[in-house]
C-alpha cells in the first residue's frame, strides 16, 4: 500500500520507527514530515496528509503528534477525510471495519513504540465491513455536504 504519514515535533523519532517498520511489511511511505524537533504546527501536518489521502495520492494515512487529537482534528476539516485517534489496537481494527478511517492517529507521548507498530498493523491487517456501516458513513458524507 502507499501510505500518507505526518507528525508534529513531538512525534519525528515514533515516524521514524513507524515508517521503519512500514518499509519492513513492504509499504511504500509518502513523508510529509517534518523530520526536525523544531515546534511547528500540527494543523498544517494534519490538512496536507488529509488532503493526499483524500485526493488518491494515499491509500491511507497515519498522524502522530503528541495525543494524536489536534493533528487528527485538523485533518477531518478535509473533505473525505476520516480520521481516527487510535491508542490500542482494538480501536485501530474497528475504526476500519465500522468506520472505513483512511487515516488512523495516535500520540507519541500516549503510546509506545511497540503498542504504536501494533495499532497499525491492526489498522491495516482489518477490513470495512459495509453494509450498515456504509449507510452511517454515507450519513456522515452528507453532513459534509450540507456545510
Ligand atoms: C504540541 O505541543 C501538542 O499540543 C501536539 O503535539 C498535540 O498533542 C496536539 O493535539
């Protein structure tokens, strides 16, 4: 899969391991960054992984700032975008299967490395479910249309 990541400052050396370890299970990773501890502003992060995911540049996106929530916030004010804050992995697999997330979102000062590795493999290894899970995200389409 190609997949979108980004982060804040707080979070530049758990991208590191997570894009490791994305590269390890054959994953190609489209960085967004940044890449240096210099405080930036998660939003900007958040708007530019959303924006590639909801444009089909992605197959899906991962988030990371220091709770996962700012940056996650940012990113559902991006049409198409659902973004879920992850910090165990049965989250990260239901979010898929009810909620069909593209992209998935946790802190680096909540998780640790392995917990992190393992939320998004349960995020990737799972699968949308459909059915009335489609209507209800089809209900939440619409209230992005009605803005
Ligand atoms: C940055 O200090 C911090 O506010 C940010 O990483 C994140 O936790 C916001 O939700």
């Amino acid at each position: 899969m190609k997949i979108a990541i980004g982060n804040d400052h707080s979070a530049v050396d758990l991208k590191q391991v997570i894009t490791e370890y994305l590269n390890s299970l054959g994953h190609e990773v489209i960085n967004f960054g940044p890449d240096t501890s210099e405080s930036c502003h998660y939003p900007e992060y958040g708007k530019i992984v959303g924006q590639a995911v909801a444009a089909g540049k992605a197959d899906c996106g991962i988030l990371i700032c220091g709770t996962g929530v700012g940056i996650s916030i940012a990113a559902n004010k991006v049409k198409g975008v659902r973004a879920a804050v992850c910090s165990d992995t049965a989250t990260a697999r239901l979010v898929k299967e009810h909620n069909n997330a593209n992209i998935i979102a946790f802190g680096a000062r909540i998780v640790g490395e392995e917990l992190a590795k393992d939320i998004v493999k349960s995020y990737l290894d799972a699968e949308f479910m459909g059915g009335r899970h489609q209507v209800r995200i089809d209900m939440i389409h619409a209230i992005e249309e009605e803005q």
